[in-house]
C-alpha cells in the first residue's frame, strides 16, 4: 500500500473519531427477576427459595434480593456454569442488612450509563462497579443497581468545607484542566490532595480546592456601593450571560473582578457588576437580583470596523447551537510525492517524504487539541486537506462543497497558497488562520484573518525596545551588511541617540557598529571595554555568520562582562554549542517557549508518547495552542468571535496569544512577543 493511501487512511481514521457521532444501541428487554416469599431456615441459616424463570440471570437475581453475584455462587455451586430454567436457588437472608441502610437501589432507563448514573447520585463509577459486579461490562434498561447513598454534592461555596471547595470529576477532567478552570497552579491541588494520584484521577473522584488560593469577594450578594452592585453567581452563568443579561461588556466584568482574569465562575461566589457612569440605571430590584433596565450608547459597536457593526459573539449560546463547527485544515502533507517513493525500506519502515513530517507532526497536534475538547463537549467536524503546496491543488480544494460551511480554516501554511484560500474565505465570512508564516500580506482588508506568529516588524520593534530597557553601557552590533540588517541597525542607532542625546558625550555611553567579515577576531576584541557592561547585538539570522560570531565572543567572555541580544531562529541552530549561549548570558526574542518544568506541558508529552509512541516536536505544541485557542473562542462567542478575544486569554502550553489589527480595514496578528534569556547558571527564564 502506497504512502499516500496510508496517510489518507490515517486521517480517515482520527478525523472520523472527532465528528458529531449519532450512535443507535438496540437494547434487549431484560426479565426483571421478582422477590419470593417462600422462606426455609437450613442448617440455622434463613434463606429465601428462588425458582429460576426463562431470561433470568445471576445479574438480576443478585440485583432483587441485593446480594452480590459471589454470596450467590457461594450459597449455590451449581450454578456456576450457569442458570438452569425452573432450577431452586437458596439466597441467605440477612436481617437489618446494613446494606440496605446505606444504599438505595436504582432502576436502569433507557439511554442511561453508568456514567450518568453516577453523576446524577454524587458518586464515582467505580462505586457502582464494586457493588454491582458486571456493571463494567454492561448494563441494560430495567435493570436495579446497588447506589451506596451519599450526601448530596455541594452546589455553592456557602454548602461546602469552610477550608475547601469540592470539585467532583467529569469525564475527560485531569488535574491540570481543573487546576486551569479555577486560575489556579497544579502545585496547589498537590498540596491539598496528598491522598489522591492526580495522574491518574477517577470520574466522579472529589477534588478538594483550596479556597485560601482563589481570590473570593467578602461582601453580602444582592447589596451595592456608588460603583459596583454584588452578585451572586447561580449554577451555569457564565461571563458572556451575565454581560447579556446586564447589557454590559465581558471586559467591564473581569475590570471589576480581575481575580477572574485566569478562572472561571464559582457557583456561590460573590463578583462585582460595574456601574458605570456611562450606564443610566432607571430602576434596581435587589430582591430578584436584576438590574431592570439599562442604558448604554456606543459600548456595542466595534470601533476597528464598520461603525454599524455590533457585538454579536456576546449573544451566543454554545448550548443552542443544534450543529456541530466545522473546521478546514489545509497542509501540505505532499501525498502526491509519497505515493512515488515505494511502500518500505530495509527495516520495514514506511518512507515519508521528508518535508511531509513537520506538517504530520503539526496534524498530530491538532488531532490531541481536538479530542481534548471533544471529552469538553465541543463537538468539531474536521475536514483535513493536503494542499501540496501546489497552487492548482490549493484552488481545486476551494471548490468542494463543504469550503463555504466552514466556521474556521487552518492553514495553509505557505504565503502564495494562503492567499488563494483566504480570498475564497473572506466571500463566505469565514475565519482563516495563518499558523506558521510571518508574512502579513495576506491581512490586509480582511477582517477574519489571524495571524498566529508575529509579523517580522513587531518582533523588531519589541527586539529594539527591550535592549533599550537594559541599562546600556558600551553597545555594539555587529552584522554583515545585509539590507535587512542595516535597516535594522539604523532603526536601533535612532532610538538610541533619541533616548541618550543629551548625555552622548558622557564617557560611560559608548555606541559603535562594526561591519563584520569571517576571521576578524581581532577587531571584535578591540570593541570591548573593561568594567563595562558590553551589549552586543547581532541582528542577523545567518547561521554561519552567527555561528562564527558567537564562537569569537565565547572566547571573550572570560575576560568581558558581555551580554548579548539576538533574534527567534538562533533557537533552530543546533550546531552552535549551548554553552556558547549562556556563556554570552544571550537573550534572545520570541513568540514561543516550551517549559518541560510546566506540569501540562508533561502531560501533553506523556498523552503525545502514549498515541504516537514519538516525541513531540515544536509544531506539535504550536499545532495544540492554535487549535486550542481557536475551538475555545468558538466555544465561547460563536463564529463572530473576533469582536470579543480581546479579554481571551486561555492557559496554552508554550505560547500567549494577544492578538490586535493591524490596521482599522485589517485582520489581526499576534502582537504576543517575550525573551529567553540563557543564564550564567545553566537555566533559561522568560522575561516579558
């Protein structure tokens, strides 16, 4: 079988997994075995006498009389291998059975799971599968269930623990996701769960968070001041409901309450409704927790667009949405090119077209992000395309039915293809976004375009500012003369000579620029000072002029107090030996950084090594985040949600998305920018 088809195969497969599923099981009528009333006491034992009917099973005669399958084998051997019709059990009777004082007993409905059941009682699905021997296998309509009896959950803070809040698991939760849904760090659930293996956590297991670590509101719901008026949040209301019902912005809300900028809403919990002096309040009814009538003037127009445009993301309801978002991915897989380079090699491995696998790795990514929302409920159908990087294969795909339903497009990745796929987009009003290119063109007068990497003059004008926030001694840049460097050199010299110009003669600021050729050791040395701080700048992205750079400086360092500024891609230079990097205590830009010391980042590791026993590599994680952020906003403000990410800023694992127009007729980029900075130490931080 030739590559193309295995991958096409192996799409088939995922893709299929992710989609809205309609799933019909034909359950049997199952007998309901009935209670005798005949007793007999053998040997001093009391025991009811069971005559066995047609379709009966050990299953639902233990259910009857609420002995478990075990006591019944026990007390009748013979029916070990089997029930025989009209044959007579003996079942121990067991007076005040202090089962029955601590369970209930639940009649299976149609439809029902195990699941359900649990989550309906409180408890967890391995309480059932303990007390109802079978029940992990099947269970069918009719069928009675031993329920242990617990006491009902908590559904405000005011009905749990003074110290903590009990979060029962849902299925698909771990403890990073929860830890995520309160704004709160993994370490905190460690702590105050020392009894429970947070890798590996139960539906239905109780989770205790501690309230100590949220920041809650003290103040008596239903009361307010001359700013705020105090809610109580019910069970279900969200940001969005709220900012409906109160006919005021997402942004208002979490301005009040800052301490929801990384949590959800708590049931039970206390938050601050602004009012602001631009809202007129006509009428305040604390007894219903209403405010009846607000007005407000241009709170709901977008001011980067059409002036008549409104905000219609804060009225979507994921809940009423009957359909399922569609999503194109659009990469060049080269299937094309595999399917010609034969089925296997010496050791039985598949050939892969070598510039395929950065695009399968991207793809593999998408698929972990997808089916981790998918266990949140987001239900996605994926359509996955290869474009070849052809420009007659990217205009074929545009033509396909399905193109003009979509509510979101990934992809494609190179500049000449996204722009064919995001013109046909822009007809039909349909997000698209740019995953990896830095080119920006393609925004331009088209408002649903994003751009997740940052464009080249954003890195750049952050990359100038940050040196300028150093405290700048004896500067140096060094390059080789290229256009883009010179730019670039000459945009820096006016910055400095802006910020310094009255103190240019001041011995302690030195600024020199040195045109660097290959082997010029000597004249590098000669632009160090001792004692001073000396900043060197390298704004090239030359892999061997780089390399020959950082080698020479590397040298100095024992000598010169050097700290050195460079750009994103040196992090892809492999051959440049890592100690050269801290060593020159290098700083380098970038939109992207992958902590291995970040629990979530290691359960995306460890998920990615369990599905495709690999390693995951960069565009795996950048393929996760985008997909993550993007299902989420759709989630949450519906396909029109790029009136409302302004205040969207989810937990990723290796990135932040901050993403602003470029201009008022234009789409957005990601303005999100920070440094790495390599210490002296042997460890790597972040500075923002």
């Amino acid at each position: 079988m030739q590559f193309g088809k295995i991958l096409r195969i192996f799409l088939l497969l995922f893709v299929t997994t992710f989609c809205l599923h309609v799933v019909s099981l034909a359950q049997g009528n199952a007998i309901t075995s009935v209670k005798s009333n005949n007793k007999v006491i053998i040997d001093g034992i009391k025991y009811y006498i069971h005559i066995v009917k047609k379709g009966e099973t050990k299953y639902s005669i233990s259910n009857t009389y609420n002995v478990s399958q075990e006591l019944l084998e026990k007390n009748n051997p013979e029916i070990i291998n089997g029930l025989k019709e009209n044959s007579a059990l003996k079942i121990p009777i067991v007076e005040n059975n202090p089962t029955e004082a601590l369970n209930t007993i639940h009649i299976v409905k149609p439809s029902e799971t195990v699941y359900s059941i649990a989550k309906s009682y409180h408890i967890s699905i391995n309480s059932i599968y303990e007390l109802n021997p079978g029940s992990d296998k099947k269970i069918m309509p009719g069928q009675k269930l031993i329920i242990r009896k617990v006491d009902t959950k908590p559904d405000s803070i005011e009905n749990q623990n003074s110290e903590f809040i009990f979060h029962y698991v849902d299925i698909g939760e771990t403890a990073y996701s929860i830890a995520r849904s309160y704004g709160l760090k993994v370490k905190y659930l460690k702590n105050a769960n020392k009894e429970l293996n947070l890798q590996q956590l139960g539906v239905g297991e109780i989770v205790k968070i501690p309230k100590n670590k949220l920041k809650l509101i003290e103040k008596t719901a239903g009361t307010y001041d001359d700013k705020f008026y105090y809610l109580k949040v019910e069970r279900k209301q969200t940001l969005f409901s709220l900012a409906k019902k109160y006919k005021i912005t997402i942004e208002d809300i979490s301005k009040a309450n800052p301490e929801l900028k990384n949590r959800m809403l708590i049931a039970g919990e206390t938050i601050r409704i602004p009012i602001l002096n631009d809202y007129i309040f006509t009428k305040l009814n604390r007894k219903n927790d209403s405010l009846l009538t607000v007005k407000t003037e241009d709170d709901f127009i977008e001011k980067a667009s059409l002036d008549s445009a409104t905000y219609p993301c804060l009225n979507f309801d994921y809940k009423q949405k009957k359909t399922p978002f569609n999503i194109g991915l659009f990469l060049p897989f080269y299937c094309n090119i595999n399917d010609t380079l034969g089925n296997y090699d010496n050791k039985n491995n598949v050939y892969v077209y070598n510039r395929s696998r950065i695009f399968i790795e991207f793809y593999q990514g998408v698929l972990l992000a997808v089916e981790e929302l998918k266990r949140e409920h987001i239900n996605v159908n994926l359509f996955v395309y290869d474009t070849q990087n052809d420009t007659l294969a990217t205009k074929e795909l545009i033509e396909k039915n399905e193109f003009k339903y979509f509510d979101l497009i990934i992809g494609p990745v190179y500049a000449h293809n996204l722009d064919i796929v995001a013109r046909e987009a822009k007809k039909y009003k349909i997000n698209i976004v740019s995953p990896l290119s830095i080119n920006s063109d393609f925004l331009k007068n088209n408002f649903f375009a994003f751009q997740v990497n940052p464009s080249m003059s954003i890195k750049t004008k952050y990359w100038l500012n940050s040196v300028m926030k150093d405290s700048l001694q004896n500067v140096i840049i060094i390059h080789d003369g290229t256009n883009f460097e010179r730019e670039l050199t000459g945009n820096f010299k006016k910055m400095y000579l802006k910020k310094f110009a009255d103190n240019i003669d001041n011995e302690k600021i030195h600024f020199q620029e040195l045109l660097y050729f290959n082997s010029e050791d000597t004249i590098v040395k000669e632009t160090m000072i001792k004692g001073m701080k000396n900043i060197v700048l390298i704004p090239s992205a030359n892999r061997a002029f780089v390399t020959d750079i950082m080698a020479k400086l590397n040298t100095l360092t024992k000598e010169f107090d050097i700290k050195l500024y460079g750009m994103d891609k040196w992090v892809t230079f492999s051959n440049i030996p890592l100690d050269y990097f801290h060593n020159l205590n290098t700083h380098i830009y970038t939109y992207s950084f992958i902590d291995y010391n970040k629990y979530e980042v290691n359960e995306f590791v460890d998920n990615y090594r369990k599905v495709y026993k690999a390693e995951p590599g960069k565009f795996s994680f950048q393929a996760y985040d985008i997909t993550l952020y993007f299902l989420q906003a759709l989630q949450l403000y519906g396909k029109e949600f790029r009136f409302c990410i302004n205040d969207f800023n989810p937990d990723l694992l290796e990135t932040n998305f901050s993403f602003k127009r470029i201009d008022r007729a234009s789409g957005f980029c990601n303005n999100s920018v920070f440094t790495i900075v390599y210490n002296h130490d042997y460890t790597r931080s972040l500075k923002k």
